[in-house]
C-alpha cells in the first residue's frame, strides 16, 4: 500500500477523527457565513470579535494537538511547549512589526518604535529578512523546529525521561521567560511587540482579514490532525507507542529509540510554533508573558481533560478549557484558577481517561479510541 492509501486507511478506519473533521468544517463555513452574509443588525449575525476568539480557541486546539502527539503516544511529557509556542509568535510578530513601516508612533521606516525608544541606532542582524513573508514563514517552523531538535538531541541522547525531562523542559521555557523580558535582546521587552497594521498588504482588523485568519486557523488545525493520525497510525506510531508503554524493551529489539523521539518531538514543536504564528495577528500581540512555565502546564491540562492520546480529544480540551475561562475571567475573575484546579483534580480523580477516553469506553463508540494512554509508567 503507498503512502496516499495509507493516510486515506488511517482517516477511513478513524470514526472519531471523521466527527472532529466534520465539526470542524461545518463550524467553519457556519460562522464564515454567519459573519459574512448575514447583516450586523440580525441577531445571528457573528461578530467580529467573536471570529477572532474562535479562531484563537482553533490555535490553541492545534497545539494542544502537538503536546498529545508526543505525550499520548510517545510518553514525553513536556512543559516548556509554551517555548514552541511563542518562538512561532515572534516569528510573526517580527514579520508584522516590519510591515508597520512609516506609520510608527516615531515614523521610522526601519527600526520598530521601541528600538527608537530605546535609542537602538540600526536594525540588528537578527531582524533583517523579516520583510518577507516567505522568509518569516520559514523563520515560524525553523526556529521553534531547531530549538525542539537541539533540546531533544540532548535530553534523548542522555536518556533523560520521566519527571527529570519535564523539569529540564520547564527550566527551557522560564530560561527564555527571563532573556525575553530584557530590552537588550531586541523583542520589545516587558512590551513585547504589538500595534500591528496589516498582513500580506492587507487590513488586520478588517473582516476579510479576521475570516481569513479563522480560516488558516481551521486548516491548520485539520492538517495537524490529518498528519498526526498518519504518524500514529503507521509503524512509525506502532513503535513510539512501544516507546511509552516499555522502553526499554523497544531498545532492546534493536530500535534507535532516541532517534523516534527526536522526530516526533521536532515535529510537535514546529505544530506548537505555526499555532503561535497564528495566534499573534488574531490577538494583535505576543510579550514574554506567552514564555510563562504556567502557560505550558496549562496545556498539559487541557490534554489531560480532553483524553490523552486521542488527538481530537486534545483539541476538544483546549477549546473547552479556553472557553470556560473566557466565561469564568468574565464572570467570576476570582474563581477561574480555583475551577481549572477543581476541574483538572476531578478529571484525573474520576475520569483518568479524559472526556473522548470516557465516551470511548462505551461499546457504541469504543471503535474510535484508537489509542488509549497507559495507566502508568515512568513518563507521565
């Protein structure tokens, strides 16, 4: 079988994979056409507002679909993939802070308005070729790819798992925090960069803009999965799961363990950093804040309460999670931190499995769960 039937195999034999594309593409034109054709005065008409919140939510999705990938089916647990995350911001940010130009608060055509704030007198070298588009696109897999293949041919080549893994992965992420927040550095400081203008020479606050943004989001977040199910579902998911469930079995026959997770951890760190190149324009900022090691736990919650190692179950997670908490920030700013604790305590209590690991077990839907997480193991 090629390659092409082995990807159409996966999907095919994947019912849950089908519902999750299926909600998703559904979602998708409904709000396009909600927010495009019906008139702002008519009550089902979406704002724009809420396309943008939408298509954060399908960011956030797409990268807790990157930490599944390596959590669920290979045992890594990371909690630096925040780091990924806001590298791929940057990317863009520095890409949109270019495409400011003249139009700054100090109408300087080259350097952004903080350097000029700060008296910075040229562009540094790190900063040129953010002009172009295509280079920043290269720039958003390349950097977040390159820091994810260094940190992991490090940490895999000393056999570094377990619990050590996640401490060195958060020390990554909380080292970049602190390099971050210094002006010297050139990424805006405690700021960060922010009063974006355009995209591809287009408005970024316009509706075109914000749709085609919720768009990308969508596409990219059905890609995603699309790969991933492939990767897990070929021999190549056979033996990353043999990795998680009993390692050291696996390097006994043979394998090159460090080498399968080398590459399913480069591959989940340049998901996390396109959905952070798709995050910034739709939130209009990204500052050191993103680097947080809190942020990167969060997203090992939203994983865990969606179903590890399901993949749509992660997304699913994400985007119940983030959902709850633009209510509860709303609502009750004083409570959320107190639910998401409750929340995640109670799932790992009573439901171990997550949500989709739960549905699963029931013999109607129990076909789509085509990998469950182990209920133990050194890795998490």
């Amino acid at each position: 079988m090629d390659r092409s039937n082995g990807l159409f195999a996966a999907l095919y034999e994947d019912r849950g994979g089908q519902i999750f594309l299926g909600i998703l593409a559904t979602l998708t034109l409904v709000v396009l056409l909600f927010h495009l054709v019906v008139p702002p005065d008519s009550p089902l008409h979406v704002p724009t507002w809420v396309v943008a919140l939408m298509g954060k939510y399908l960011c956030y999705a797409l990268l807790a679909l990157s930490v599944d990938l390596i959590w669920g089916f290979c045992g890594i647990l990371s909690l630096g993939h925040g780091a990924f995350f806001a590298l791929g911001g940057y990317a863009m940010g520095m890409h949109l802070m270019r495409q400011i130009g003249d139009r700054g608060v100090y109408g300087n055509a080259e350097l952004p308005d903080f350097m000029v704030f700060l008296n910075w007198k040229e562009l540094p070298w790190y900063w040129h070729g953010f002009d172009s588009f295509a280079f920043a696109a290269l720039m958003i897999f390349l950097v977040p790819g390159l820091l994810g293949f260094v940190f992991g041919w490090l940490t895999f080549r000393s056999r570094v798992t377990g619990v050590y893994l996640s401490i060195i992965s958060q020390a990554m992420t909380y080292a970049l925090l602190l390099a971050f927040f210094r002006n010297e550095m050139g990424f805006g400081g405690n700021n960060g960069l922010t009063d974006f203008k355009e995209l591809l020479g287009f408005d970024l606050k316009s509706d075109g803009m914000r749709s085609s943004l919720f768009v990308a989001s969508a596409l990219a977040l059905a890609m995603g999965y699309v790969i991933c199910r492939f990767i897990v579902s070929s021999k190549l998911g056979r033996v990353l799961v043999g990795i998680r469930d009993a390692e050291d079995r696996i390097r006994f026959l043979g394998y090159r363990v460090e080498h399968y997770k080398l590459f399913v951890f480069t591959l989940s760190s340049m998901m996390a950093g396109l959905a952070g190149a798709l995050y910034v324009p739709q939130v209009g900022i990204i500052n050191p804040g993103e680097f947080s090691p809190a942020n990167s736990i969060e997203i090992v919650i939203w994983v865990a309460i969606g179903g590890r190692g399901s993949l749509y179950g992660a997304a699913l997670g994400a985007v119940l999670v983030n959902y709850g908490k633009t209510y509860f920030t709303s609502a009750l700013p004083e409570a959320w931190l107190f639910v998401l604790g409750g929340l995640f305590i109670a799932v790992t209590l009573f439901f171990p499995k997550g949500i989709v690991g739960s549905l699963a077990s029931f013999p109607s839907l129990r076909r789509s769960a085509k990998a469950e997480p182990p209920t133990g193991g050194a890795d998490g």
